[in-house]
C-alpha cells in the first residue's frame, strides 16, 4: 500500500501543529509497512483547481490511495 497525502494551500505550509501531525502521522505509516509521500499543490485561492492537480499527480504516481488534508488541522 502506498498512500499520497494531497495537500492544497494558498499560503504555503507554515502552519506547525498541521506539520507535527503530518510527521507523526508519516512515522506511523512507516513503521507499520505503508509507504507514503506528500504532494502539495499552491495553485492559488482556487482550492478546486489545487484539488484537481493533486488527483492528476495522484493518478500519474504508483499509489494506490488518495487522502486530502487541508493545511490548517491537526490531529493526534
């Protein structure tokens, strides 16, 4: 399993709790045998047109699963 995190921003991501949940979450991934990467797309304020390109990317790739995080949450 191979699993993309698409991530659409208009500012960039500079939002750290976002950032921290991202790494933890990316070390679980690993350490249980699920390859993963990120894809972020800064289309501008249009977040369909971001959403768009993140599913080309994710269609173009080799992972098997699409997951959409906006760059403003966290999670434990």
């Amino acid at each position: 399993m191979k699993v993309m995190f698409g991530v659409p921003t208009y500012r960039g991501l500079d939002c750290l709790p976002f950032l921290d949940s991202l790494h933890a979450t990316t070390e679980l991934f690993l350490k249980n045998g699920i390859d993963c990467m990120l894809q972020v797309a800064d289309t501008g304020c249009y977040v369909q047109v971001s959403r768009n390109r993140l599913a080309q990317l994710f269609l173009e790739s080799d992972c098997d699963t699409l997951l959409f995080l906006d760059d403003d949450v966290s999670w434990d």
